[in-house]
C-alpha cells in the first residue's frame, strides 16, 4: 500500500523569459517496489505545452538521480 508521508505546498508555475523553454520535472519512487517514475513538461513563455515525456526507471532510489537520468536521455 503507498502512502503519501510528504505533501508539498501549493505552488504556481512561473513562466520563463521570452524565447525560452522551461523544463520541469517530477518524480516518484515506490518505498516497496524497486521502481520509480520521472514525468517532464517542456512549455514556452506562454504555458503552451510543446513536450512531455514520463519513463519508468527500475533500481532508482534516490529522486536526485532519477531526475538527472531524465534530464540525460
């Protein structure tokens, strides 16, 4: 059973600069499983959306890490 023991404060996306992506990303990892999961949105300055990508990574624990293997591939 996954229990979520951090919530995180309500936060509102701040776009970037003009002519500039902003990448952000998220992730999960399973205290009981030995997988993770890293979703990461790429939009404009005006919030539009121009990719997404979200990947499974096995034998991650540290969301450090994930999220550098994603920001990698």
């Amino acid at each position: 059973m996954y229990s979520n023991t951090a919530v995180s404060p309500e936060v509102r996306w701040i776009p970037p600069p003009s002519e500039v992506y902003k990448v952000n990303f998220d992730d999960v990892t399973f205290e009981d499983q030995t997988v993770a999961r890293v979703c990461s949105l790429i939009r404009d300055e005006r919030g539009q959306l121009l990719a997404a990508q979200s990947m499974k990574e096995e034998m991650v624990n540290d969301t450090k890490e994930l999220e550098t293997l994603h920001f990698m591939l």
